[in-house]
C-alpha cells in the first residue's frame, strides 16, 4: 500500500495494541496523524483515489480490533485537539460561552478547559474515555447528560472533501447514535455551556469521578461498557444476575467490579474477548429473553 505526498506523520505495520484502551490487536498497514484540516482532507483524498480501506482510531477507546489487524489505514486525529473560545452571549438563564473544539481533543482535556474556565454543562463527561469525535458519533454519556446536550454544531468533511455544518437537530442524536453520514468525518464541534461557579462545577466533577472510580474497573485495560442498555434494565444487572460476573476465556474476563465491562487481565487476545462476549450474549438471551447489543465497535481480520 502506498500512499504518495504524505507530508503528515505516519508509521507503517504499528500494532494497534499500543493504540487501544485494551490493549488488544494486531496491526494496521498505516497508522496516520493529519496534524490540521489540510492534512486530513489531503490524506483522505489520496486514500480514497487509491481505495483504500481506512478508519479513525481516535483515543482507541470504545474499540476492539481482531489479531490480524486492519488492512489499510487507520488515522488519528490525536494532533487535531485546539479548544478555544470562540465568542460570549448572553441568553434565557445567564452568560454562556460558545466553545469550539477539534474533533481530536480528549473529553479529559476539554473538561479540563471548562473547569478552568468555569463553564458549566459537561460535567457528565468526567471520567468518560475517548474524543470529542467519538463521542460525537456515539452520543457519548451517562444518566447526568450526553454531548448531544450541548452540541450547538458539528463540523465534518464530506467524501468528496467538503467543509460542511450541522445543526444539533440535524444530527439526530439518540440513545448512543447520532446521524453521522456515511463517509463523513467530524472534524470539529461548537459546543454551547453556560458561565458558572468553578468551585461547585470542580465538586461535581469530583463526585463523579470518585463514583466512576468505586464503580467501574478502572485499574485493568477494558474498553469502557461493552453493551448497550435495553429499555428493560440495565446491561451490567442483566449480565450480573445471569451469574456472569467473574467469568472468564483465557485472559479476558467479566469484570467482578463491574459485569458490563470486560477487562484484560495480561494477555488477552481479540478472539478471546469475543468468545467472552459471545457467551454473555447467548446466557443472558436463556436466562432473560433479552438479546444485548455490542456497544463497542469491533473492527480488522481475525
């Protein structure tokens, strides 16, 4: 495979291991870093003249790549990560700040920002792995809130390489989905918060986070909930109560903190997890009737 005038950083045959919060996969034939909106438009472009198959990795998290890898390019948008002020108003319910942020930025970071800049409404987030692209995609969030919340509008590129805006009602946000076109890149979002107290936004993010860190596995690489919630009840109950807390295949194991997450105890390989997965699905369909839906994204060769 080759890709011609690839002025950005790249590296070739890089495992997808080191680039995952698992820490599970075998290789991608390129691994990309478009450091501005030129390099990606120019990268994608090249890609898609030469057919290549390629996906964005983001931060890794929420991803399960198989042990033969990815046959293609896999881009990370990591150096696509500015937060900036873009302008203030004043509306219903106070001052606010119109944010905007490239679609490479962590929710770490950006939630760093808006602690420091006392802006309140994404608090939600803390503790909440990945990009802010990724968690454009997904409607990433919990019960305290989704970036759907707070999305004023979304940037992205089309196939064909334009610049083009969404509004927060055309996305379509939902339960964990949000209308992304096929083949469109988000690229960068404006999100709208509101001025606040930094002490009380930093002590609800603490409480949070304290919560994230009593609850959920945090200590052994896992890649976040690994199913959706059905409308009945919540995935991890579901699979706690079918008697699947602890259960394992090879080094992949139901975590015992948490039996919505599936965490790598060493050595665990892609093959493993899905046969853990696999197990969970079918038991939980005997014993509940309810059928669970991946909330990860599984990608590459087995």
């Amino acid at each position: 495979m080759e890709i011609n005038n690839l002025k950005c950083e790249f590296k070739l045959n890089e495992p997808l291991s080191k680039h995952t919060s698992f820490g599970i996969g075998g290789p991608a034939d390129i691994l990309v870093y478009p450091a501005n909106q030129d390099d990606i438009i120019a990268v994608l472009k090249d890609i898609r003249r030469q057919g290549i198959n390629y996906f964005i990795l983001g931060s890794g998290t929420n991803l399960l790549v198989r042990d033969g890898g990815f046959r293609g390019a896999a881009i990370s948008l990591q150096r696509m990560n500015t937060i900036r002020i873009e302008r203030e108003y004043r509306s219903i319910g106070g001052a606010y700040a119109l944010v905007q942020v490239e679609a490479g930025a962590s929710l770490a970071k950006l939630l760093s920002f808006t602690m420091e800049e006392g802006l309140a409404g994404i608090e939600f987030a803390a503790g909440i792995p990945g990009t802010v692209g990724g968690a454009i995609c997904m409607n990433a969030g919990t019960a305290s809130g989704e970036i759907g919340d707070v999305i004023e509008s979304v940037i992205m590129l089309s196939p064909d390489g334009e610049v083009i805006s969404y509004g927060r009602e055309e996305m379509g946000f939902g339960y964990r989905t949000s209308l992304i076109p096929e083949g469109h890149l988000v690229i960068e979002a404006r999100i709208a918060l509101r001025r606040g107290d930094k002490v009380r936004i930093q002590a609800k993010v603490k409480e949070l986070l304290d919560k994230r860190h009593k609850q959920q596995p945090l200590g052994l690489p896992n890649a976040g909930s690994m199913f959706k919630n059905p409308q009945e009840e919540s995935a991890g109950k579901l699979i706690e109560s079918a008697g699947l807390k602890g259960r394992s295949v090879g080094d992949a194991q139901v975590s015992e903190k948490h039996a919505n997450f599936i965490v790598n105890r060493g050595k665990a390989t892609a093959a493993q997890v899905l046969a853990l997965m696999d197990m969970v699905i079918k038991t939980v369909l005997d014993v509940h009737g309810i059928r669970l839906e991946p909330e990860i994204k599984i990608i590459g060769e087995a």
